[in-house]
C-alpha cells in the first residue's frame, strides 16, 4: 500500500503538471534524475547528506550544514529536498557541493541513489521518514539521524495501524527530538536510542539578528511612523488585514505574501487601493536618492513581490503578523521572536511548540477572527511599553532555546 499510495502520488502531480507550476518542478525535477546524480558526484572524500522536505526544514538542517562544515572542511556536502520550493529557493546553497530533490521512495530508487553518492553519514530533517531510504541506510551500517524532530500522539507512528511507520523509526542511530513529550512518546513505543537536544532554528534564527544587515528601502519606508510587517500570507491573511487598517492609529504595513505570483501581488494591491501603494520590485535595485525616499516616506503600503528577504524584514517593525494560521497551519514566528518583536497569527498553532510556548508566555496573541486582529493590532501600535514587554518575552525564549546544533553534533560524533 505505501508504495501504491507514493506512485499513485507522483503520477497525480504529473497530471496536475499540467496545469499547476509547483506540480510540474515536481514531476520534471524527477525525470533522469538518478542519471544527472550518477553524473555529478563522483568523490573519494566522505559525504554528507542532509535530507530536507521543504525550505522551512532547510533552515532549522542550515546550522548544522554550516557547523558540520566548519569542522570538517575536505568533506562533501549533500543536499536534497523533496519540495520543489524547497529545492528552487537553495539549489544554488554555496556550502553545499550538490543540491538535487530526493528521487522517489522505491527500494530500486534507494539502492541506486545510495550506490552513486555513498554517504558517509545522513541526517534527516524534522519530519522526514522515507521507509526504503531509511531500510538500506541501515542494511549499509551508515550512521543515520533525524535531527529537531517532534512527535505528538496523532501521528501514525502511535496508532494501532503503524507498525510499518515504527519500524522506519528503528532504523535511525539516533533520533533528536526538539522536547521531552516526544521523547516519551518515543520510548512508549520502545523506541530508546533518543535525546533531547532542542530545535536547530533557534540557532539559525539567532544568526539572523547577527548577521542581517540593513535593506535601506524598507528601512527608509519604516522609520517615520509605527509600522507593522505581515508575513507569509494567504488570501484570507489578506483580506482581515484589509478590513481593519483603516481603522487603526496612522501606521504602515509592509506585507510579504507565501506566493508572489503577478495575480496575487495584483489582488494585494487592489485591497489597499485608497492607500499610495508601493511594489518593493519597483525600488529595490533604483538608487535612493530624494525622489526615491519621499516615495517610501509617502507610500502607506509596501508590499514585497520577492521571495527570501522575509527574515531581513521583520525587524523593521513594530510587531508583526504571520499568515497561515487560517489554513494548513502557522508559518515561521521564530523569525519575529529573534528581533524581540510581538507576533499575531491565527487559531491554527498547535502543532508548533514555539507557538505554543510564547501564547502561555504572552509574548504572542492568537486570533480567531477580525475583532481580535483590531483589537491587537491597535493595542501595539498604541502602546510602546506594551509592545516592549511582549516583545521582549519573545527575544528572551529565543535566547533560552539555543544550542540545538552543538548538541546534536556532539551527539553525532563531531
């Protein structure tokens, strides 16, 4: 059935290929793969793979790439991504020496990836679980880790159903999980080969406040008015947000999208119609000179049309939304948290501990409907101390939560 379940998936997205881009960097990133990895890695020095799903486990693998790196400057990095956002956002990563998706999960697909690249050592990345991969690492001897992984009680692995599901689990040398539940939750099933070591992305996270500089045109837009930023929006992010800055205190808003196709972008700025907006592709590489910065200075909303600047911009505002909290669930709020910045987002959060965390400390506010946004919203562009309070609580649970990367490594043998 699984393998059933996996073909039936790739020929799904072949058809949707069609009709849908995501689809078809799916389908095609897949076609001779295994041909252009056979034709492309070819070392003696011992390699490194890190497996990833998406971008959001690329960043929370990132610290352990840099450091493993670091330490161990003549060996090869491996980098695969099962997502095409993933692989289409870092398949140029300099620290890594080949970036490619993962090929599907077949035993035939496992034994020839495994034969090319010949990984001295894998690590998977938070949620990732492939049953042959993991099979044939084993049958190998290669030393195999999941690193900031989590567990909660729903997952197949804990139902009556998931003995194929926990036997991937016995195939790991280890496993590092980011809380003591899931540890439990691990040893209830027999699993025992675990420790706590805490989530990478507060490492990562923590060398963003480090080492991100300034985006002068975003600075420029920010600096003369309270300014909130919203980040990884969906439509129905959108339209709350719409519906109540025109009752808010004078403020700005600059607002970053998940998907910025030219028909999103177009219905985000028809939203915010009676306001001067501005596109951040329209000024980002135009020198700043007068004409330029009274433009920003003048502009109500700025609405950023460009992927992978997110994490530089949220430090320009005075708080921040995080969009998906009315969908599949919350995107990143740790990369708020760092800069010590309030975080909204909507109902959908369980599933992130972060999340979790900073709603019991109260550094973050979950709301299920516009009246609460309002309320929110003006409560921290009114209130500086009050905005400094929560804002600090979120800074201090970052700085509480560092060190996920040396642990792991030290528990990997580096």
């Amino acid at each position: 059935m699984y393998h059933i379940v996996l073909k039936l998936y790739y020929s799904m997205s072949c058809i949707l290929g069609l009709f849908n881009r995501k689809a078809s960097l799916f389908c095609n990133g897949r076609k001779g793969l295994l041909e252009l990895i056979r034709s492309r890695v070819n070392t003696n020095d011992p390699v490194f793979w890190v497996h990833c799903s998406s971008v959001g486990e690329f960043e929370q693998g990132r610290p352990l790439i840099e450091s493993y790196k670091a330490l161990n400057p003549s060996h090869k990095v491996l980098l695969t991504f099962f997502s095409p956002s993933g692989y289409e956002l870092r398949k140029n990563y300099p620290l890594a020496d080949w970036v490619f998706y993962l090929p599907m999960d077949s035993r035939q697909n496992a034994m020839d990836f495994l034969d090319i690249v010949k990984p001295a050592l894998a690590v998977f990345i938070k949620y990732e679980f492939w049953l042959n991969y993991l099979d044939q690492l084993h049958k190998r001897g290669i030393p195999t880790y999941v690193a900031s992984a989590i567990f909660l009680p729903r997952q197949r692995f804990f139902r009556w159903y998931g003995g194929l599901f926990r036997s991937m689990l016995s195939n790991f040398t280890h496993i590092f999980v980011q809380d003591e539940a899931s540890a439990k939750l691990l040893h209830s099933i027999g699993i025992d080969n675990v420790s706590v070591s805490g989530d990478t992305r507060f490492d990562r996270v923590n060398q963003i406040t480090i080492a991100n500089g300034n985006v002068e045109h975003i600075r420029i837009f920010a600096q003369d008015s309270p300014c909130w930023v919203a980040g990884s929006t969906w439509p129905i992010d959108e339209e709350m947000i719409a519906a109540i800055f025109h009752n808010l205190p004078y403020n700005k808003l600059i607002i970053a999208p998940h998907e910025v196709t030219p028909k999103h972008i177009a219905r985000i700025c028809a939203y915010f119609s009676d306001y001067k907006v501005v596109k951040y592709s329209q000024i980002k590489d135009v020198k700043i000179d007068a004409r330029i910065e009274s433009r920003l200075r003048e502009a109500r909303v700025l609405v950023i049309d460009s992927i992978g600047i997110l994490s530089k911009i949220y430090k320009y505002g005075s708080f921040a939304y995080v969009g998906g909290g009315f969908g599949a669930g919350i995107h990143n709020i740790l990369e708020v948290a760092t800069y010590g910045k309030p975080v909204i987002f909507g109902p959908k959060y369980h599933r992130f501990k972060e999340a979790v965390d900073l709603v019991a400390l109260g550094g973050a506010k979950k709301v299920s409907k516009i009246k609460d946004l309002n309320t929110f919203a003006k409560s921290f562009l009114s209130n500086e101390e009050l905005r400094a309070k929560n804002g600090a609580i979120c800074r201090k649970y970052i700085e509480n939560n560092t060190g996920a990367t040396e642990r792991v490594l030290k528990g990997i043998g580096q």
